[in-house]
C-alpha cells in the first residue's frame, strides 16, 4: 500500500501525508458534478415516488377509493423498503453504485409506467409497490457516494444542496404534474410521463456519474493508493453492529419518531377533505413548500458549517434539537386553526418546509460521521429506507385508519406536533455520544492509515 504523492520512508509519510491527504479529501475530483446528477435522478425518484399521493384525490373519484387507500397505498409502497433497502445496497457492492442507481431508475420507471394503465386499486397498489421497491435503493446509494465526494467539513452544505435542489424542483413538477387531473384519466398520463423522465435520469447517470470510490473524502486515507482494500469486508455481523454505535441507534429511534413526515403523504388530501380545496388549488402549497424546504436546506448547511466551528460536534446536536421545535410550533397553527385562504397555508407549507428541510444538513452528517466508509451504503439503508419507513408505515396505516373516525386534524396534532416535541427530547441523548463516537470512528481511520504506511 503505498502514497500517492511520494516515496519518501514510512516515518516521513506519517508526518506529510495527513496535510495532503486532508487537501485530496477537500477535494475531491468530479464532487460537484456528481452532485448535480444525483440530485437530478433523485428528484426524479422522489417525485414518481409521491406521484400517487399528488394525484390521489383524482385517482380516488376515478376508481372510487378513500383515504384509507391512499393510507394503504403508501404504507406498503414504504414498507417494501425494509427488504428492499438494504438488497439494493448489497446490490451496489457487488456491481458497483452506479449501476446501481441506473438498474434502480430503469426499473423504477418501467413500473410507474404501468401503474399508469391500472385498472382498479388492486393493480395500482401492486404496481405502486414495486415501482416503490425499485426506486428506494436510490437515496441511500446517493448519501453514501456524496459522504465519499465531500469531506466532513462540507457534508452539510451538500446535503443541503442536494435536499434543498430536490424538493425545490419537486415543488415545481408537483403542480405540473397535477395539472393533468383536469382531463380525462389525466393521473394516468401523469405517471407515464414521470416514468419515461425517470428512465431518462438513468442514463444521465450511466453517463456522467463518476464514483470517488469509498473513502476518498477521508483525509485519513484521500492520499492512500488501494485504499479501498484496507477496509474490512462487509458483512452480516459489521453491518449488526451498527447497532452497538449509540449515535446510530438513537438516530434510528428518532427517524421512528419523525412524524413531520406525515405531512407529505396526507397534506394535500388534508386541504382537500377538510378543508374544501380542489385538488389543483391544494396542490398549489407544494410550491411553497418546496421554496421553504430549499432555503432550509441550503441555509441549513451554512448554519451547520458555523456551529461545526463554534460548537464542534454538539453544535450539530442543538441545531437538529431546535428544527424538530420549529416544526412542531408551525405545525400546531398549520393545521389546528381553519383558514378560507390558500395564500395563508401557502405561508404555513412554507414555514413548515423549511423546518423539514432544516433536518438533512443535520442528520445526514450525523450519521456518516459515525460510521466508517466501507458501512456508509448499509447506513443509510438501515437510517432511509428500514427505520424511516416502520416509521412512515405506520403512521400512514394509522393515520388512514383514525382519519375516518378522528378526522385528519387530530391526527396531525399527534403526529406533526406531540410527536415532533419527543423527537426533540430523545434527541439529547446525544450530547453525551455523539462526541465520542466521531472519534472512535476517527481513531479507526487513523490506525487503518498507520497500517498502510508500515506495510510500505
């Protein structure tokens, strides 16, 4: 295993190499372009994704179908994620990321397409499931390839960027999409034509998508030839113990605890049943929405880089403490008061999106922080697709269930408010670990690199 800049003796690459290997990983080739592209797939993804949920009001008088569906439908399109994550990441290591992530939009995109023709809810919820299935393998494959292409210090700007541009661009299609709901079958067109984008966004990915490799924003090993081969093999058992990480597993608990989520799925049909909006009027929130998510998002990652620096590591702690407040405190006068006005829940979405998108700069760094590079992919699995989505799963089963007795309202003072305030308290726990955990996995790389050199 040698350096790649010299091949000077092993004493005097332990003294150099660190400066240059943090300048490789700052650094590293392609980031931003790899960026661009992941953000363009994934937002394609997410929008086939909740392309049922947009149009559901639609679908629901087309084939006669309740909220309780529309609970069904998105439950088991989240569920399918638990074995499918996790398959999809053990998919990326044995053939590589990127053809990973094209498989995933190739196939995501075949089945959005005939979820278009369905003929009754059966069909749909079958082909709504798969297309789920296929496209969850996305977003945990693109956090890991984007922990490898920004080093720590940037992580949070980029995930704002990559969140921010996604919900941002969402927020536009979104209403597009819906404005298909005034023809004839216009849902269906809707979903052929996100599915033909989304087989689009495939191949931009097997084009210009360039994979850093894993480990290459680690200073620690950025400078390192081979050093791909100094990681462990991934395995059932160092994948499990993820779990004993205790940052991990109250990162997990708290995605158990992310109720805020709910307002994606039910929002829309909220302003449609209980508030008397048509469906492309109430469509019209996602717009600001969106804007708030993105400023979110993108402010959130500069925020996140200013306390990294006055509070190193707990910073990042109290800023994600505070977003799951801000949620709660907009989410209780969002949806608790009555207001005739679109233009008033607009402003409500808007703030509301913006606590939402204060998250991702937060959590995704959080979690890569942890955790060494080689386990990034299982990860973000495990945080994006298996505990987010028990999470979603039964809050939509729950939610489209209690909605008919209780009304939407009141499950949203559950789920977006009460629950959002636990969130917030489990949260502390990580004053204490957090800390300790980043320089675990800091002593970890570090080793690995002492390693290398004296095998030189």
């Amino acid at each position: 295993m040698t350096a790649h800049h010299s091949p000077a003796p092993a004493h005097n690459q332990t003294t150099d190499t660190p400066a240059e290997g943090s300048a490789q990983a700052r650094h590293v080739p392609h980031r931003w372009r790899n960026l661009a592209v992941l953000t363009g797939v994934t937002v394609v993804d997410n929008t086939e994704a909740g392309l049922s949920t947009t149009l559901f009001p639609t679908i629901a008088a087309a084939l006669k179908l309740q909220s309780s569906h529309l609970g069904l439908l998105a439950a088991l399109g989240k569920l399918v994620a638990v074995p499918a994550g996790p398959a999809w990441a053990w998919l990326a290591g044995k053939i590589g990321r990127r053809k990973a992530l094209v498989a995933t939009t190739f196939v995501g995109g075949a089945f959005g397409i005939a979820a278009g023709f369905s003929q009754d809810f059966v069909q749909l919820l079958i082909f709504n499931t798969l297309m789920s299935a296929a496209i969850i393998g996305g977003s945990p494959i693109a956090n890991a390839i984007i922990a490898d292409s920004f080093d720590d210090s940037q992580r949070g700007k980029a995930a704002g960027y990559f969140y921010g541009f996604i919900s941002l661009i969402s927020s536009f299609i979104g209403p597009l999409i819906a404005l298909f709901t005034g023809m004839s079958d216009g849902w269906r067109y809707g979903m052929w034509a996100i599915g033909g984008i989304c087989i689009a966004a495939g191949l931009l990915v097997a084009m210009f998508l360039k994979d850093p490799g894993v480990g290459a924003s680690e200073k620690q090993l950025a400078d390192l030839s081979g050093r791909e081969a100094l990681a462990p093999k991934v395995t059932l058992g160092s994948v499990l113990s993820l779990f004993r990480v205790p940052t991990f597993s109250v990162m997990m608990l708290s995605r158990l605890l992310s109720g805020h989520l709910l307002i994606v799925i039910f929002g829309i049909q909220f302003l449609v049943a209980e508030r008397g909006f048509t469906n492309a009027v109430a469509a019209f929130v996602l717009l600001p929405f969106g804007i708030g998510y993105f400023a979110g998002t993108a402010g959130g990652g500069w925020l996140m880089a200013l306390l990294d620096r006055v509070l190193p590591d707990r910073g990042r702690v109290a800023y994600l403490q505070g977003a799951q407040i801000l949620f709660a405190a907009v989410a209780f006068f969002a949806t608790q008061f009555n207001y005739d006005n679109i233009g008033i829940y607009s402003i409500f979405w808007a703030l509301m999106g913006f606590a939402q998108g204060a998250n991702p700069p937060a959590n995704r760094p959080i979690v890569a922080a942890v955790v060494v590079p080689e386990l990034r992919n299982q990860a973000f699995a495990i945080f994006l697709t298996v505990f987010e989505t028990i999470g979603w799963a039964v809050f939509s089963l729950g939610a489209g269930a209690l909605a008919a007795s209780l009304g939407i309202q009141t499950v949203f003072l559950w789920t977006l408010v009460i629950l959002m305030l636990v969130n917030a308290v489990v949260l502390t726990a990580l004053y204490a670990c957090y800390p300790r955990d980043v320089a675990r996995v800091r002593d970890t790389l570090e080793r690995r690199r002492q390693e290398a050199l004296l095998q030189d």
